[in-house]
C-alpha cells in the first residue's frame, strides 16, 4: 500500500476514541520541540505560572504531568504522604478491578518513608 491514509471526518459516538477538534489536530502537526529547546522552556514556565494561578499556590514546582493515569495518581500520592506528619500510615480505598490503585499507593507512600497500607 503507498500514499498516505486520510480517511477523512468522521462522528465517533462510542466511548472511544473520541473525536479530536480540528484545532488539536492542527497543533500535533506543528514541528516538535525538544525538551531542552529555548522556546520549550518559556512555554512551560508560562504554563507553570498558569497552573500556579488555577491551584492557588505559590509552589513554584507546580507543573503538568504529561503521562498515564496511573502515574497521575502516583504523583497525587507522593505530594500527599510528602507533606503529611511523620510516621502517618496510609489508608487506601480498594473497590472493583482499582487493586492497582492500592500497589500504587502503597509503593510511593514505602519510598517516602510512610507507614503500612490500611484497607478501609
């Protein structure tokens, strides 16, 4: 097969995949910038000072996560156990298929030094 594949509009009404705007579809074809270029690092400390102003905070390493939702959840984890009092154990909700929630919990809470996963 040669020539590219441009299967053209279409209305996806199922749960996935969704349907991506036409101005996304224009910015993922833009050229890339590499991590480490000039005009990365100002858009990133732009979107940085952003986030900082929707959260309310001063933090100054407020930045996105661009990864999975399990990494999300990871970090979410580790900025909470970070700031709680030493020797605070961790109390993870388990339901349904979310076991995985409960190793992640418990594996970035052992790192920072927190105490043992309760099941509640």
């Amino acid at each position: 097969m040669t020539g590219d594949l441009l299967p053209g509009p279409r209305i996806l009404l199922g749960p996935g995949p969704t349907m991506a705007d036409p101005r996304v579809l224009r910015a993922m074809a833009t050229p890339l910038l590499g991590q480490a270029d000039p005009k990365f690092t100002a858009i990133m400390g732009e979107v940085m000072a952003l986030s900082r102003l929707v959260f309310q905070t001063e933090n100054e390493f407020a930045y996105p996560v661009s990864r999975t939702g399990r990494a999300g959840l990871e970090a979410a984890t580790a900025s909470l156990v970070w700031w709680a009092p030493a020797g605070d154990g961790v109390d993870a909700a388990v339901a349904h298929y979310a076991g995985a929630a409960e190793t992640a919990a418990a594996s970035v809470s052992h790192s920072l030094g927190a105490g043992g996963i309760g099941r509640i």
